[in-house]
C-alpha cells in the first residue's frame, strides 16, 4: 500500500529536487543537510500521533518517496551538477515564452526583473515558501510546484554562474595557510582576515579569484560568504568592487552602498564611492532593493490563501 499510496505526479517532482526539499539551487552542502534534517524532524511519525492513520502514511509516504531520494539525488557532487545541468536546459525554454511557459504567480513576477532584483526577491521566497512547504500536507504539491518554477527563473536570469563550475574550481583552492599575502590587488586597503569559519573561507576564495581576475568565481564564493553572514561589510565591499571592475556599475553601487551602511568607516567601499558617486551617508538601500522588498507582498498573500 505505502509503495503506491503517493500520486505519480508528485513522484515527478523529484525532477527538481531542490523543490523538493525547499532550498534554492544554490544551496551549499550544509544548507542541503541542515534542511534535510529539519524535515525529517517535521515529517517524523512520532508528530503525527494526533492525526488519522491515512495523515500518516501519507507522511511517511512523503519522507521516503520524496523528501529521502532527494537529498540523496543532492549529497552526492556529480548528482547534483547533473541535476543543476537538466534544470539549466529546462530554464532555456523560458528564452521563447516566458509569461506563457510559467503558471505562478510568483514566477511570473519575478521574471520581470533584473538579475540582481530576481536574487534578493528569489532568497526571500524560497524561504518563505519552505517554512509553509509540508505543514498542510495536501498543500506541499503546490508549494513545490511555486519552488521549482522560481528555481527554473533563477537560472533563467542567471545562465553564466552554474553552481557546477563553483564546485570543480573550488576542488583545487589551496587552504587558507598556503595562500600568499595580498599582491597590488588593492593592498593597501585589504585587510587579510582570520578563517575561522565557512563564510570566511568562501571570502579568502574570493580574494584569491579577485587576484588572479577570475570574476565570476570571485562573485559565486562572495555570495556564499554574505549567505552566510550577510552582516559583514567587507564581503559586501569586495564584492561591490569585482562589480566595478567588470564594469557592472549599478550593481557595484548596490554593494558599496550595503557596506557602507553595516561599517561607514569601511577602508575599501570608502575608496571606490567617489568613483561611483556615492556619497558616504547616502546608504540607504537603493531603489532596485526597494522594488524587490515591495513584491514580497505578493509572496505574503500567497502564503496566507495557502494558510486559510
């Protein structure tokens, strides 16, 4: 009975596993693990004992058909590039059609914007979709379905920044001890730090990437480093400058301006305002930001039709 009892369709979820667990597809290993525990917290029958038998083999129908075979799909490396491979080739099928290829709501408004709007609104709904994703059990289907189409816009609009090359490049990174001191890469207003977590080794990664002009994988490990600590203004300033430097100067005005709002004294993001016309105490969020805040709203009634 178990072995049937979940729907085909929602078997074919497990196309996107990302969707199925509830993150996004830039998701790091750990990410990937600590939510995958955190279901198998939610979905254990033993919080089930309220409910009828059917409430529990339909939710241990959904541990072991669903959530279980998709993080296996995205423990391993090569899987998940693979699976990273397949969503990139069904995100190029948005390039004829968009509006028509899409069917939610949430996709549909967050293909309208720019790739760094898409970013800050796509974070914010993956998250918020998750925490509602498997707390009405009928309502998972839908939920999911929202998180793969966003999923699939997200590497829409950003198609050079596969989380495949991250992965290969970063295998040869030397470790922290065998990295040398700072070259004419700014020296002067770069401060080497201490690892002593993640966020600050994807940081390092990034200044070494910055150094040998490697930009794209300078930003993929920045992203991961603000992921992590999103409050620390020197990711945001160097990653403001790889912007500049590649000539992206509306994004590189956006990072200036974070990190200079979390530290006004912040050596880098000081030195690169001028260029970008900047004024130190202007660090309000810009309006691109704004726009990506405002949409959110449409995220929160989504959520409170699902609830009611």
């Amino acid at each position: 009975m178990l072995q049937t009892f979940l729907p085909s369709e929602w078997l074919k979820q497990l196309a996107d596993p990302y969707a199925v667990l509830g993150i996004s597809v830039t998701a790091t290993e750990r990410e990937i693990l600590k939510r995958y525990h955190s279901l198998a917290k939610l979905l254990h029958p033993d919080r089930q004992s309220k409910g009828s038998n059917v409430d529990k083999e339909l939710v241990t129908s959904i541990f072991t058909r669903l959530i279980n075979p998709a993080y296996q799909q995205l423990k391993h490396t090569k899987i998940r590039a693979q699976t990273i491979a397949t969503l990139r080739s069904q995100a190029s099928n948005l390039e004829t059609s968009p509006s028509k290829a899409l069917q939610t709501d949430l996709a549909k408004e967050m293909i309208k914007l720019s790739a760094l709007e898409a970013e800050l609104f796509y974070e914010q709904a993956i998250a918020s979709l998750a925490s509602a994703q498997y707390q009405s059990l009928e309502g998972g289907y839908q939920v999911t379905q929202q998180l793969s189409e966003l999923n699939l816009v997200y590497l829409y609009l950003h198609p050079a920044q596969g989380y495949t090359k991250q992965e290969e490049a970063t295998q040869n990174i030397p470790s922290f001890e065998e990295t040398p001191e700072p070259s004419t890469f700014d020296q002067a207003t770069y401060t080497k730090p201490v690892v002593t977590n993640y966020a600050q080794r994807h940081y390092q990664r990034g200044v070494q990437y910055a150094k040998q002009a490697n930009w794209k994988l300078a930003v993929l490990e920045l992203r991961d480093a603000i992921k992590l600590e999103p409050y620390q203004s020197d990711y945001h300033a160097l990653l403001g400058l790889i912007h500049f430097k590649q000539k992206f100067y509306g994004m590189a005005r956006v990072y200036i301006r974070q990190a200079l709002k979390l530290n006004p004294q912040n050596r880098l993001a000081l030195k690169y305002a001028p260029m970008l016309e900047i004024k130190s105490k202007n660090t309000a969020n810009p309006p691109s930001i704004g726009k990506a805040v405002g949409i959110a709203a449409l995220l929160s009634k989504f959520l409170d039709r699902k609830r009611s």
